[in-house]
C-alpha cells in the first residue's frame, strides 16, 4: 500500500495528461472554473455551457489518467480502482483554494 501512496503522490504531475500543451490548457480551464477535479480521480466539466475544445481536453486527460492508473494498479498489485480512489483523494486536496472541486453529495463546490 505504501508503493500505491508514493506512486499516487507523484500522480499529480503524470495525470494531469502528458503533454505540457494538455496541462497548461487544464490548469487554465481550471482556473477559468470551467473544469474541476472529482473525487472519483478524474477531471470533470464543471459548466454546461464548456467548450467542445475543453471537452475534448477533460477527455485527452482523463485517457491519460486511467491508462496511468492501471500501470500503478498492475505495478503494485490492486485493483485501478483502488489507485483512482486514491488519486482521487490527493488531486482534490491539491486543488488550489478558489478551483472547483466535486464533492459527492453536493456538487460542485469552489475550494
């Protein structure tokens, strides 16, 4: 379990999508509180009204993220969701103060 901890503390930086082009355009549709981080380890619209551009990107990261959450889950033994729990858990306590978070049973909800 400490292997899982230590690979998700550092799935802040791999699961944001690979490419640095993906993570500027993340952490700006972030900051524009148009995407927010789930509980689930994935990237969620937070609007209904998003661009198909930021669409397309939240579903370009979340590929990233399952296919890095499986390559956690393989190396250590458990299930991905067990790793997507995780990660889930440390993207939403790293989101910024002022950035969206989905908090169940409440939706979405500004840090």
């Amino acid at each position: 379990m400490r292997l899982i901890l230590r690979a998700v503390a550092g799935l802040a930086l791999l699961a944001l999508a690979g490419t640095a082009q993906a993570q500027d355009g993340l952490e700006a549709a972030k900051a524009a509180g148009l995407v927010g981080e789930r509980a689930d380890g994935f990237a969620g619209i937070v609007t209904d009204g998003a661009p198909a551009d930021v669409k397309a990107l939240v579903d370009r990261v979340n590929a990233a993220r399952v296919a890095r959450y499986r390559e956690i889950a393989r190396a250590n033994g458990v299930t991905p969701d067990q790793v997507q729990a995780l990660a889930g858990r440390k993207l939403v306590e790293d989101t910024p103060r002022g950035q969206f978070v989905q908090v169940p049973g409440r939706g979405w909800v500004r840090k």
